[in-house]
C-alpha cells in the first residue's frame, strides 16, 4: 500500500505545477497587456498632440484666408469704383469731344458761309456798252443800250455747309432732304474733308428711310474709302448688327472681328467683344 502511494505520488504533484505555470503565464500575460495598454495611452497622447497643433494651425491660415478675402473684397471694391470714375471720366471726355467737334464743323459752315457772302458783286447794277465805232460819218449815233443788271449766280455752297445743312435736316427727322444733300456734297467734294462723316449719315438717312440695303452699302463705303474716318468703326458695327438682323450671324461675326482687328481700342470694339460673347 505504501509502495502504491509513494508511486502515485509525483503524479499527484504534476496537477499542482501544471496550476503554477498557468498562474505565472496569466500574469506574465497581464503584464504585457497593461504595457500594451501604456504604449496606447502614450500614443493616443501624442496623436491628440499632433491633432492639436493641426488644429491650430488650420485656425492660422484659415484667420489668414479670411484677412486675404477681406483685402480682396476691398480691393475688388476700390477697383470697381475706380473704373466707375474713369468710365464717368470717359463718357464726359467723349461728350465734350463731340460737342467741341460739332461747334468746330458749325464754325467752319459759318466761316464757309461768310467767305461765300464776301464775294464781291459789281456796283451800279447795270453796264452800258461803248457806241459803236463802226458807224458811217454822217449816219445817226445810236444811244447807248442798257444792259440789265449784272445778277451773278449764287455760289455754290461749300462742304462744310453742304455738311451742316443736310445734318440738321436729318436731325429734324428730314431724313430724304438730308440724304439729297448729303449725296450732293459727296458728288460735288469726293475729297472734302468731311467726306467721310457724310458717307456715315448718308448711311443713317438711309437707315432713317427703312432702306437697311442702302444703309449697309453706304456703311461698307465708309470703312473701305475713309478707314481713316472716326466714323469706320461705327459704320463697321452698325453693318454688324444689320446683318446679324437680317438673319447672317456668320457674316456678323465675322465684321465684328474685323471690326476688333482694324479698331482695337474704339468703344464699337468693346461693344463687339460684348456682342460676339452673346452670340455664342
């Protein structure tokens, strides 16, 4: 009986190691979780660092983006109500040029029409011719015959009042009477000075009358004969629009590029800008 348990012993022992080793294990284990758990605290630590400084530092350039759009958003201001005064500016500028240019053709109508008044017409109002000196001797003398009095034609008007004449006809809503007189400054004084500017407003009679087809031709005259004129490029775009009326959007824009090419910096080629946008 004891030889029995003396042998059993040592397995009875073996439960009891098998108990301490796994008790061991478990606090090893433990052990390698709470420095698992350390290592995350301190990780979590430092990302929560790092996320806080991100932080800030998106709050720094979101501040900076803010003062940047504000400065934008004055400077954007100040600039639309810079080029508000200039367009002002402009528009005066122009204003005061065409009234300087219709006082200076009124002018020299006036000087034109004074010239013209000046002309000297002979005094007396009537000639006599000398006697004859073919008469016999002896034979009777005739008496002098009167010759009726000396009417010299009126001159001619001159272009420049030719110019201001048929202006202020078209101006009163006379647009027939202003283009006969436009047309007969142009046949008279093809290379007047203001040859030009009548080809244009020949064009707007036309227009006046409702005949488009005549407006456009004159306006097509005003670009190719006076490209030097003020009034081409407002000839070249009102042919534009006519055209572009009358159904032809190719040929429209394609005036209206040429008119951008040829008068870059006239206010027809902003105009032109504008409407080649539109038309797109």
């Amino acid at each position: 009986m004891s030889r029995f348990l003396k042998r059993l012993a040592p397995l009875a022992l073996l439960p009891m190691a098998a108990c301490f080793a796994t008790r061991e294990d478990v606090r090893l284990l433990q052990a390698d979780v709470l420095a698992t758990r350390v290592q995350h605290t301190q990780s979590d630590s430092a990302t929560r660092a790092q996320l806080s400084q991100v932080i800030v530092a998106l709050g720094t350039v979101v501040d900076s983006l803010s003062l940047v759009s504000g400065r934008l958003n004055r400077f954007q201001g100040d600039a639309r109500g810079e080029l508000h005064s200039l367009s002002q500016q402009l528009i005066q500028v122009q204003e005061l040029s065409g009234q300087s240019q219709r006082r200076l053709q009124e002018l020299r109508s006036a000087l034109e029409q004074r010239t013209l008044e000046a002309v000297p017409v002979p005094s007396g109002g009537a000639l006599t011719t000398p006697p004859s000196t073919s008469a016999q001797p002896g034979a009777p003398t005739n008496a002098p015959a009167p010759v009726s009095a000396v009417t010299s034609a009126a001159p001619a008007p001159g272009p420049n009042t030719l110019f201001q004449l048929s202006l202020d006809q078209l101006r009163r809503g006379s647009a027939s009477a202003a283009r006969t007189g436009f047309q007969e400054l142009l046949r008279q004084y093809p290379t007047s000075d203001v040859s030009g500017e009548a080809q244009f407003y020949l064009g707007e009679a036309f227009s006046a009358e409702g005949n488009r087809s005549a407006a456009d031709s004159a306006y097509a005259i005003v670009a190719e004969r006076y490209p030097a004129s003020p009034r081409a490029s407002t000839a070249l775009y009102k042919r534009a629009l006519g055209v572009e009326w009358a159904g032809n959007s190719p040929a429209a824009r394609a005036l209206l590029t040429q008119l951008i090419e040829r008068y870059p910096r006239s206010d027809e080629a902003a105009l032109a800008r504008e409407r080649l946008r539109d038309m797109k």
